[in-house]
C-alpha cells in the first residue's frame, strides 16, 4: 500500500483503526517529496525535519493520551503567501526572500489547534500574479502529469504537490482563479469559498476585495473537511463574516434529484477547446441521469468580466504593494545615493516582471484622469456582474461551466504574451467579481491524457450545494480511480 496515495479521509481511517501511526504516514509523504520535488519543484521551503519531529511528539501525547482529534498528525502544504510564524513567507518573490513571518495567518491557527503537521511552504507565481507558476522568483513548477506543461496558477505548486502525493490536501489562494484552475490543470479539487467565509487575515494580500484562501484536496469529501476547519468570523479581517459554520460534510451525500443546474452558453463559445466541451457535454450528460434538470441560459457577462476583473485586481494591488518601499521589510539594495534611489532599486530590483507590469497598471487606472474612465467604471460593471449572477441564481441552484478554457499548456508558450495567459482566467474571474463560491473537480482528459476540469459555481455562502453537486458527478464517475498522473517528458 502507497500511503501518499489516500485520502485525508482514508488516512483519518487508518489512524483510528490502528492500521498506521502518525510517523509512518509523515514518514511516507517526506519520502515522496525526497523522490518526486527534484522533478515537480512544488515547494519553496520543505520541513521534512521540523515535520519529523512534530510526528513523534504528537504520537507520544496521543499515545498518552493527552491529546486527540480528528485531525491531529495530519500532514498539510501551505502556499507561500500564507503567513506561518518562524518560517519563510516569500510570496515567491525576491522581495520577501528572507522575510520570516512574526506571527501567524488565522487559517494558520486553524490548522495548528487541529495539530496538524506542516510539510512545508508551496511554490507559487510571484505575490499571486500570474496563471502558471512561471513567474515565481525561485523555481517553475512542473505539472505532474506531464513534466513539460505548467501546473496552472497562481497555487501551481499547491495543486502540484497535491497531484504528485506529496501532499495530502493544501491551502491555496484564489484572487481571479488561482485555485480552481491549478486544479483543473493537475486532475484534483479546488474550492473557492464565498469572500468572507474564510479569513483574510495574515494572507499577503494582492487584491483585497477578490482575495480569497482555500483547499485544494484529491476528493470532494476532503473539500468539505477542510472548509469546514478553515471557516468562522474573524475579528481580525472586517470582511469576515459571522455567518454561523456549517458542517459541510453532512451534505454530500443529499439527493440531487429536481436540482436545477445552468449552463451559460456564453462559456461555451469561441476560444473553448473541442476537448474541454466534449467533456463538459459528457458531464451534462451523467447529471441528468443523476436526476438533475439542465438548462442553457444567457450570462452575458463573460465579454466584460476578464477587462474589470484586471483593472480592479492591479488597482488594488498597485496600492497593496507600495508597502514594499526597502525601509520598514524586504529586499533592500546594499548601495543607494538618497530616498528617492532607495525607493526605486528597492522596487525595481524586488520585484520580477509581471508584478512591476500590473503596479504600473494599475497605478495608471487610479491616477487623476484616468480613474473615472477606468477604475470607477469597473466597479460599475462589477455591481451588473453580481446583478447578472443574482438573475441566474433567482432560476437555478448551481451554473455549470469549463475551469478553464483549454489543458494545461506548454511551459514557456505564454510568458511571452501577457494577454494570452490572462484570458486563461476568462471561465474563473467573474466568480471573484461577485464574491461567489466556486468548485473545480476533475470531469476527464483529453487525447494527450491531461486533465480537464469543470467549475460548478454557487450562489453566495452556497457551498454545501455545490460540494453536493460535485460529490454526486465524482462518486458517478471515479475519475481518481481511473486516472493517475503519469512523469511524461
């Protein structure tokens, strides 16, 4: 038996039978990451150590009983813009390179009253920015399933680690898609929560108002279990909400019989790969047996989504990053003649090429003249986003559409050509704009056998519905047990 094989909820299993320990199961995930982080360059920090040592003492209080859990001795990755107290937080980014977080992320805490086990810091695209994990400062993420594509972006190096097994289940973020289309890239589950649901608080923020932390497990079922530990208000983040928590696993397994699902034709059209709708059409097909009603309907926001999701994602970030100026943290030059040079070696030699690109973005769509024309009509577009989405919800539970337009693609095809990687988002950016929950699960791969992904997408704090729908297609259809990703060169 290949231990990194299981599931969270196969492990929990194991553990309360007495069939594995805790040091064997980290044991097993250390080794795999000895084996497999030489070719997938998923992880910017690897605590292989520190996680050693955790697992003998959590096995000698458990053993004593002294403490217990459903959750204690279970190893997780962690995205590198997660702050972790003790341990790097590098954004991986030259700016935050040797930046050792004070305190941190409540998320963090979470998972640290739970005595779960940190295996260590996720590669990611650089603060956030980018949709293939190429423009990490330190390394480029392989796909696991094939060692020349991308892992997708920007949580590439959580969705990798997670495909690859080595790790269980991790944390990701998602400002425009980042975990949902890693996801559908590397064959595993992405959730996006409803913003709000999970606290922002100790995330290195890129665009406050779409940020939003996530997991990113092999199944549905691990999907509800980590939501369901990373969820609660937050005094900390004045956006968290105080909705009362949910135990997202008692739904799964609900019948879907009646349930009214949408299909946007407009996320159909032009630019969607033959391959990706076949099996999207595919997917129809088996909720439909499923006992489910399908309909097509109009969501004419797709022409308009991508344009105000980047003029609102830079403006944020523009002002997020000037925090980064050389003086209170982060990459500081060694020679500088006055402020004004410090200022600008700091920023110019810190950051790398596509977080430079969307600062001066967005600088320019908040500058006098220029915000009416820009900014403020983004904004105008987001409330008829959230209106468009609102009339679509009025009719069905959950709207069904492709993760991403196309499989993942070539390492080093798009870097070249910003606006071709950025309408990589075009299926995934309209969620963040309305604050709505959405799920990736794998639905099957195309000729060369990579992975295609469908986004079920929910109304606001919906998200029992959507692990539902998407729990009921995977128990139908055993897409794990079928496809394993395989090093292809």
């Amino acid at each position: 038996m290949d231990i990194t094989e299981l599931t969270v909820h196969e492990l929990q299993e194991k553990l309360k039978n007495k069939e594995l320990t805790i040091k064997e199961i980290t044991k097993a995930y250390i080794d795999k990451i000895d084996e497999k982080e030489k070719d997938i360059q998923a992880f910017v920090t690897i605590l292989s150590k520190e996680a050693e040592k955790e697992a003998e003492e959590l096995q000698d209080k458990i053993e004593k009983g002294e403490i217990e859990g459903d959750f204690a001795g279970i190893p997780i990755g962690i995205k590198d813009n997660i702050c972790t107290k003790g341990i790097k937080t590098t954004c991986s980014s030259k700016m935050l390179e040797n930046f050792i977080s004070p305190y941190n992320a409540t998320v963090m805490e979470k998972i640290n009253s739970e005595n779960m086990i940190n295996l260590g810091k996720l590669n990611m695209d650089e603060f956030a920015m980018g949709g293939s994990t190429e423009y990490s400062y330190f390394k480029k993420t392989k796909n696991p399933w094939n060692l020349n594509k991308v892992p997708g972006g920007s949580s590439g190096g959580s969705a990798a680690a997670v495909a690859a097994n080595m790790v269980p289940w991790a944390l990701g973020s998602d400002t425009g898609g980042s975990i949902r289309q890693p996801a559908s890239f590397c064959g595993v589950v992405g959730l996006k929560p409803t913003y709000g649901l999970v606290s922002r608080y100790g995330l290195v923020a890129f665009a406050s108002s779409l940020d939003q932390i996530g997991p990113i497990t092999k199944d549905v079922r691990d999907s509800a279990m980590l939501l369901n530990i990373i969820t609660g208000h937050d005094p900390k983040d004045t956006t968290s909400s105080d909705k009362e928590k949910i135990d997202y696993t008692k739904c799964l397994e609900k019948d879907i019989k009646g349930l009214k699902i949408g299909v946007p034709k407009e996320f159909f059209g032009e630019g969607i790969n033959e391959e990706v709708k076949e099996s999207l059409q595919k997917a129809i097909k088996v909720y439909k047996e499923l006992g489910a009603e399908v309909e097509e309907f109009s969501l004419d926001i797709a022409k308009y989504a991508l344009a105000t999701y980047y003029i609102i994602a830079c403006a944020e970030a523009s002002s997020n990053l000037g925090r980064f100026d050389g003086i209170r943290y982060g990459y500081r030059p060694k020679e500088y003649k006055d402020l004004k040079e410090l200022y600008k070696k700091s920023r110019s030699e810190g950051f790398g090429p596509e977080v430079k690109r969307r600062i001066i973005l967005g600088t320019y769509v908040l500058s006098s003249g220029y915000y009416d024309a820009y900014y403020k009509k983004a904004q105008q577009v987001r409330t008829l986003v959230m209106s468009e989405f609102n009339k679509g919800f009025e009719k069905y539970d959950v709207i069904l559409t492709p993760t991403s337009p196309t499989v993942a693609f070539d390492i080093g095809s798009k870097t070249n050509n910003p606006l071709e990687m950025y309408l990589a988002d075009i299926c995934t950016v309209s969620v963040n704009i309305a604050g709505l929950p959405g799920i990736s699960i794998p639905c099957g791969v195309d000729k060369q056998g990579m992975p295609i992904g469908m986004q079920l997408i929910g109304n606001k704090f919906r998200e029992e519905t959507i692990l539902n729908v998407a729990y009921k297609y995977e128990q139908s259809t055993k897409f794990r047990e079928k496809y394993r990703p395989e090093f292809k060169l």
